[in-house]
C-alpha cells in the first residue's frame, strides 16, 4: 500500500489538515466539533464498533 496513489493523497491531506491546527489532537478535535455545528450532523461516529473482515485460517496438514 506504500504506493497506492489515494493512500498517499489522504496522507497529505491528513498531514496538511494537522499542520493546519499546529498538530494538536486538542486543536484538531476542536476543528472537527465546529465543522459538525456548522453541518449540523456529526462528522465522527464513534457509537458503533468497526467492522471485522474474518481472518482466513491456514489449513493445516
């Protein structure tokens, strides 16, 4: 995945988007909260647990 071109176009928006509040998670949360008041939805929804893929088993012999 190192090469993968929208890997890496996230990455720079990621790092961007931290540089943009002084990489402080305080900040950039704080961020985050004002975009949702001014959406008016929440952008972040942390009630529900992460989909799992299943793990494929080795067969063994």
């Amino acid at each position: 995945m190192k090469d993968d071109p929208i890997v890496e176009e996230i990455r720079a928006y990621r790092s961007a988007h931290a540089a943009r509040h002084g990489n402080d998670i305080d900040r950039i949360f704080a961020a985050i909260k004002e975009s949702e008041k001014k959406f008016g939805t929440r952008l972040v929804n942390r009630d529900t647990a992460p989909m799992r893929t299943p793990t494929r088993r080795r067969e063994t012999k």
